[in-house]
C-alpha cells in the first residue's frame, strides 16, 4: 500500500458547531477542504494506530465520495480496521451502537442532519468517541485548532472499496469490514421492546401506524424493524428509499416539513399512532390522531412511563434535558424522586451523566429523545417506546397525553426560527439581548415578573468542563421562561431561535393552542429583541 502526503493549506472555517462540521456541499467540495478536516480529527486522536474506526453517513449526495476519499485516509494513518454500513449507510444511532458493540476507537459520521441534501445543500461530519457519543467540546477544539495550522494529510494510493458487498477484506496493514447497516440496531431494539407485545397490537389492529422517513436513512432501518419484525403493513412506512437529495425536501421531522404525515394524522382516516425522522435517524416527531406530541412533552412522558417497558422496568436512574428544552421532565422527575440534569443544547453534554450511570433517559426540544443504550438519540427507539407505551396502556395517544397534563400539569411551549438572517445583525440582537439582563430582575410585564435574566453556563459535575454563552433565559416568578439563542447547526447566516413556555397547572385550560397561549410571551420576546423589527420579517420562518 502506497501513502502519499500531500501539501495542504489550512482553511480557517473548521471550526464544528453543536453537532460536527456543517457546510454546503461545495464547500466540502473545494481541493482538500474534507482531507483537511479529517487529518485534523486523526492528528488530535492521538495513537490511532491499528485502531478501529466505524464509518457510516445518511446517504446524502457527498455521501460515497467522502467514504472513499475517508477509507484511503484512515489507511494511511494506521488505523486497524474499518467498519463501514453497507453502501455507505448507517444511522447516527446504529453507529453509535456500532462503536459501542464492536469496541471500536471512534467513528466518523457524514450527515448534516435534518439539513436538506443535493449538490446545492449541505453536507456534514462529525467525530464520535469510544463510548459512542459525539466528541465533546475539548475534542471539537483541538479538531478545529489542527486545522488551523495543517500542513499536510496523509492518503493511501488504493481503489475504490465496493461498498455494497457485505464482507471483509484485508488491503496492506488494514482489514475494510462492510456490516449491514440495520442487523445490529434491530437487534439492540428487541432487547429493550417487548416485541411479542408490540406484533400481537399490530396483528389484532390495535395499533395502527404510519412511519414518514422522510426519504432519509431511516427507511431500511424502518421497514426492517417495523414492517418484517413486527409485522406491520408495507404501507405503514412512507417515503422509504434513501434519496441522495431526500426528494428535494427537508428531512426534518416536525409539523412543517412532515407535513404528508401531519396532514393525514389530522383527518378521518388517521391511524393509532404517526412518526417521522430526519435526514440521519437520531430525531423523532410523535403524533397521534389528531394531536402532535411536542418533543419536550414526549420526554415526559416516556420518564414518567419508563418503568412500563421491559429494559427500564426497574426505574431510571436520573433524567436530563437540554436547558431550552421545557420544564416538563422536571416535574416527572420531583415526583418520582430522582435527580434531573439541566445542559446545553448538543447531545454530547450528556455523554457523560450516561457514561457515569447519573441518567437513564434524556432529551431535547429538537426532536430528540434517548437512552442509555447509544449515546446519541435515537429516533426510531423513541417510535418504538411510544408504541409499546401505547400497546401496554391501551390508550390511544392523546389520552396519554391528557392524562399526563392532568397528572402533572401541561407546559406549554413553543419555538421560533428565524433561518439565514445576516450573522451581523444576529449577533447584535444578541449583544443588546446580553445589554439587558442586568436591568431586567425585578421588573414587571403585564403579568410577569423577572425573576432572573442570565447566560447559561455549565458546568459539566464529572470532568468540571465549563461551557459559557449557552443562550440568553430570562425566567420569571410564575415558571414561566423565554429562552434566546443562536443556532449552532445551520449553514447560511445565523438561525435565531426563541424558545417560549408557560406552565399550566388548571386542567380547564390545558386544550389551548400553543401560540394562542403564549401570545403574550411571544410579543414580550420580540419587544425584547426585536429581530422582526431590525430583520423586516413579520413571522419565524419555522414554528415548532
Ligand atoms: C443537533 C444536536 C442536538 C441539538 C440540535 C439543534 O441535532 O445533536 O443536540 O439540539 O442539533 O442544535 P441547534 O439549536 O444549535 O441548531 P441534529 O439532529 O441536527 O444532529
């Protein structure tokens, strides 16, 4: 095996955000721009050699490409072996347990998610650890300082690997394994589920589903698990082929953009229970007929019925949340005595309150919920887990909701996405939002009092890491909370979220619409920043 070494020059762009590096596809595109990057992650590895490396991607265009120009680099720089999802396919979910099963060293990831795909769109990778998790933020640093200064990459002069035959082969000093993608996932799954439960409610028709992939990764994985396992019908699974550009859609799973799901979930013909995922099957949207699990809900919900499902049937250990995530979780987890973790947004915080045992389940606004069996959400594991909830119970899906309001009291939450404003006018929208915090404890709006005004900052009680400028919360005496923040995932400008809750404990007022509800926190929030004043806009672009 011939290693070349190639002459490179640094691009000072690389710096990875909530969730790896997220670009447009032509931005990977440019000479050395993705070789770059990814001798960065081997060079701060530290001794790779004869290492495994799991590699995967959701099958966005760049997809193949990447693996290719990947395996030659990975064999250049010593690692061991790979083991690679067929035809280049593996849910983040799948990798991560991938990683975990086989003991692997680490894996690289290409997906840039819910992010829509295509030569035009947007291509991703990003970095887990031994434990299956994404890197954490000491990783992502040295990742992106390497990249400042490389030299140079290393890659081996080698063919093309065919990437569709199941199989290992040995080339030079290291061994290129191709698993399929779904056998090892769907087997994890059986042991959490009660599978015989769940194939008994779908044959008799208690329970029926329709599952949106959204022409993302979570076809092979859905139509093997839900279809051939359990039995349910080949219709039960829409938009099941990975597409290279997901149809030309956003493979994002919630009310906007699964909009075929939501539309039938909302009619007379909808069936017990609806579920989509996005681009790489770590999200997940729960619906039921007629009515949509807010993702802050679901996490709830599933805590406060955990110990109903065979693998979490003696309690949870502790639950946590990303900070702009709603306050839901933490009443289940007052009333069942046990501990709940408040982080930032990115599934990596919570890698090591699951490493350590501190947390059994958590989860996020962004339409991820999870376990501790990966270390990523873990979209179709929440599909099952609603519905063998739903299998156990025998309620349909908007009485467990209603019945946990009932129990529990119902916050209600809303988010507001402003995409590709200028990052120059989203930045100062922060820095007067930071300009006003001291002065805004104490005082009064219509019915709200501040009660603090703040940065988030963590600090993580296991390794003492700190992580500061996490959003703008201004929380007030009543609970209620709006959260400010910029996104760290998106590729155009800078995307503005503003996460708004309210909690409601009177049962009478639980049936309220969102946005209704929260009329007054919303207009308080836009006083507050204005970013519909200083954009020109006159809505979010996505509502969630
Ligand atoms: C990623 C992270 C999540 C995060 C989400 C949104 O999800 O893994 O932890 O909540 O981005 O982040 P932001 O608000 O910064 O855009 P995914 O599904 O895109 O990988």
């Amino acid at each position: 095996m011939q290693i070349e070494t190639i002459p490179t020059t640094p691009y000072n762009d690389q710096n990875p955000g909530t969730s790896g590096l997220r670009k447009k596809v032509k931005v990977f595109q440019q000479p050395g721009y993705l070789e770059n990057f990814v001798q960065s992650i081997f060079d701060s590895l530290g001794d790779i050699s004869n290492k495994t490396l799991v590699l995967g991607g959701d099958g966005r265009y760049f997809n193949r490409v990447a693996i290719q120009i990947i395996i030659k680099m990975a064999a250049a720089n010593g690692f061991g072996e790979l083991i690679i999802g067929q035809g280049g396919l593996l849910s983040t979910p799948a990798a991560s347990n991938i990683i975990r099963k086989y003991q692997a060293f680490g894996g690289l990831i290409l997906s840039a998610s819910h992010n829509p795909g295509g030569p035009d769109e947007d291509f991703g990778i990003k970095y887990n650890v031994s434990n299956g998790g994404p890197a954490s933020e000491t990783y992502t640093e040295a990742f992106y300082e390497r990249s400042q200064a490389i030299t140079e990459y290393k890659t081996a002069n080698l063919q093309d690997i065919d990437l569709d035959s199941i199989g290992s082969q040995q080339i030079g000093t290291i061994k290129i394994t191709i698993i399929d993608p779904v056998s090892d996932y769907a087997e994890l799954m059986q042991s959490i589920f009660d599978f015989n439960l769940l194939k008994q409610s779908i044959s008799s028709g208690y329970i029926t589903l329709l599952f949106d992939a959204m022409s993302a990764i979570t076809g092979p994985y859905a139509k093997r698990i839900l279809v051939d396992i359990l039995g349910a019908s080949p219709e039960s699974v829409i938009n099941a082929e990975p597409l290279e550009d997901f149809g030309g859609h956003h493979p994002d799973p919630n009310l906007a953009h699964a909009h075929e799901l939501a539309e039938l979930m909302f009619s007379e013909k909808a069936p017990t229970f609806g579920a989509a995922s996005d681009g790489d099957g770590d999200r997940n949207m729960i619906t039921g007929s007629n009515i949509f699990v807010t993702p802050s809900d679901s996490l709830a919900i599933l805590a406060a019925n955990a110990h109903l499902i065979p693998a979490y049937s003696k309690g949870l250990s502790g639950v946590a949340r990303s900070m702009p995530t709603s306050q839901a979780v933490d009443r289940v987890a007052a009333k069942y005595n046990i501990p709940c973790y408040e982080t930032p947004t990115g599934w990596k915080f919570f890698g090591n309150l699951l490493d350590e045992g501190k947390i059994t389940l958590c989860g996020e606004e962004s339409f991820g919920t999870g376990s501790d069996h990966v270390r990523e959400k873990d979209g179709l594991w929440a599909v099952l887990f609603w519905l063998n909830l739903i299998a156990v119970r025998r309620q349909p899906v908007i009485d467990i909701v209603h019945d946990h309001w009932q129990k529990f009291g119902r916050d209600i939450y809303c988010r507001h996405d402003y995409e590709a404003v200028e990052t120059p006018i989203a930045n100062s929208i922060v820095e007067d939002l930071r300009k006003q915090l001291p002065t805004l404890p104490g005082q009064t709006f219509g019915e709200y009092t501040v009660k603090y005004a703040d940065e988030f900052c963590y600090e993580d009680s296991i390794d003492g890491s700190i992580s500061k400028n996490q959003g703008i919360r201004i929380g007030f005496e009543n609970g209620s909370r709006i959260v400010f923040r910029l996104s760290g995932t998106g590729t155009v400008g800078a995307t503005l979220r503003i996460y708004i809750e309210r909690f409601e404990h009177d049962a009478s007022q639980h049936n309220q619409d969102a946005q209704i509800a929260l009329a007054f926190l919303i207009d308080l929030a836009e006083q507050l920043c204005e970013v519909k004043k200083r954009t020109g806009r006159t809505e979010p672009d996505v509502i969630t």
